[in-house]
C-alpha cells in the first residue's frame, strides 16, 4: 500500500523529467499517466472502502473512518495538506453562508449560554486588498502571455491563491473564541483550540503587541498571533499545561487576539469566580 500512495507522485516527477528531455512525447505521456492513474484508483478505493467499512464497524463517527481511510491510501504530508486545505474550503463556504456558529462548539458538550468574542477584523481588509491585486495580474497575464496553456495555468494558480488566502481569513471569522461561564475557549484559525477554565484566570489586561501568525510559546507564555498582533493577556494562577496544534509547553499567560480588545476583557472579567 506504500507503493500505490506514492505512485503518482514518482510518475507525474519521472514523466515531467522525460518531456523536459524529449524522451518522451506529450502524448504517450498522457496515455500512460490515465493507466496508472485508473489502476491506482481502483486499488486506492477498494483499500480505502475496506478500512473505512472496519473502521464503522468498530464503531467510530463517520468523519474518524473517513479520516482513517484517508491516511490508509495517502501519504502522510500530502492527508496533512489536503485535510488542511479542505478545511480552509470549507471555512469559506462557513463564512459565505453566515453558518451560525453551534453552541457545542465551545468545547463544553452542554447547551449552556455562550458569548462569541470574534477576532481576525484587520486581516480581512488585507485580504480584499491582495484580492484585487491577484484580478489584475490575472487579466495582466492575460493580456501579455501569449501562450493559451500557460495562462490556464496561470488562472488556475491565481483563483487558487484567492481561495487559500480567504480560506485563513474564513478560518478566523468562522472559529472565534467562545466564552462560558466556566470556560474560555481560545483559537487561532485552523491551528490552535485552547481551552482554559475560568477559575484558572487571576487577571485580564488589554494592550496591543506585534505577533506572527499561530501559536507561539516563549518562556511561560503562549502567543496566538493573528494577522500581526495580540490585543488580549491573561494571567493565570499556575502553570497550565498548552497543547496547541504541534505547539506543547505550560504557560502562565496567554496572549490572543480580539476584534473589541476592552469589550473582550470586560466579558472575561464578568466571568471571573471574584467579579
């Protein structure tokens, strides 16, 4: 099964090799890549239908079995980066759709009254910006390439770039943090959830502090930079144990990000076991 995962991948690198060479023609090329390719399919389907149907029948959720069929007949770095770009996708469509965010998402498993403190604003303006400039420089490539298969591809990588980028911020409109009256659950984008008890909180305060992009821990403190900043800090009573995304430590304070930094403050002191 190791072999068939990688198999189109050696193939379309060997093949791109010979047309570069001109030992092979574009054509036989083609015919030899749809064989491969079908027979790869068929045995790629028939294993990932045999785990899939085990994987049920051991009586996990329909997305865990998919999931587990997945990582049967795809190498690992490429399940990472379809998985991850699946779920930018669907963020997109989320975010389109005005999709309410579910109370279950907090983490709780309960239906109990929950507050949405959004965060991710600034990034959307950025992205309208690089969005309009991806439109120009495809009817640029339009208008100066001449070769017709070129610009297709061209196209395509252009439309695609748009997608992805959307896809961050959808990521970030879509999974805000979510506040309960027991629990704070912090996020960033796809790559981190962060759950903290509110009896674990001593103090909020409110400041902006440039961050990169995703969870970072330096020291005792763990960064859940968003588009460049952090609005956000809390102090905890004691080392809490993180783990988010690959990022593993225990921190005293967490810094986020917040659309309405002091209003988000304010909401978690409500909250707090002394307020």
């Amino acid at each position: 099964m190791r072999g068939i995962r990688w198999c189109t991948v050696v193939l379309v690198v060997v093949e791109a090799a010979l047309l570069v060479t001109g030992r092979l023609a574009l054509g036989h090329a083609i015919l030899m890549l749809v064989c491969v390719e079908i027979i790869c399919a068929l045995a790629v389907l028939s294993v990932a239908s045999t785990r899939y149907r085990r994987s049920r029948r051991s009586g996990q959720r329909s997305s865990t079995s998919a999931a587990d069929a997945a990582t049967a007949v795809l190498p690992g770095p490429i399940f990472r980066l379809v998985a991850r770009e699946a779920q930018l996708m669907a963020a997109v469509v989320r975010w389109l759709l005005r999709v309410p965010i579910r109370p279950a998402a907090s983490g709780s498993g309960n239906t109990a009254p929950i507050t949405i403190i959004p965060y991710g604003r600034d990034q959307v303006a950025f992205v309208w910006i690089f969005m309009a400039l991806t439109v120009l420089e495809i009817a640029v490539v339009e208008i100066i390439v001449p070769w017709t298969a070129l610009r297709m591809i061209l196209l395509v990588l252009g439309v695609y770039g748009l997608l992805i980028m959307a896809g961050f911020v959808a990521a970030n409109r879509t999974r805000p943090h979510i506040l309960t009256s027991d629990s704070l659950l912090l996020r960033c984008g796809l790559l981190a959830d962060v759950a903290v008890p509110i009896n674990q909180v001593t103090s909020v305060s409110v400041g902006l502090r440039r961050a990169g992009y995703g969870p970072i821990i330096v020291g005792d403190t763990l960064t859940l930079g968003v588009a460049g900043s952090v609005h956000v800090a809390l102090n905890l009573s004691a080392p809490f144990p993180i783990r988010a995304g690959k990022v593993v430590g225990e921190v005293r304070t967490i810094l986020f990000a917040a659309d309405e930094s002091a209003v988000a403050a304010r909401l978690i002191r409500s909250q707090l076991p002394d307020a």
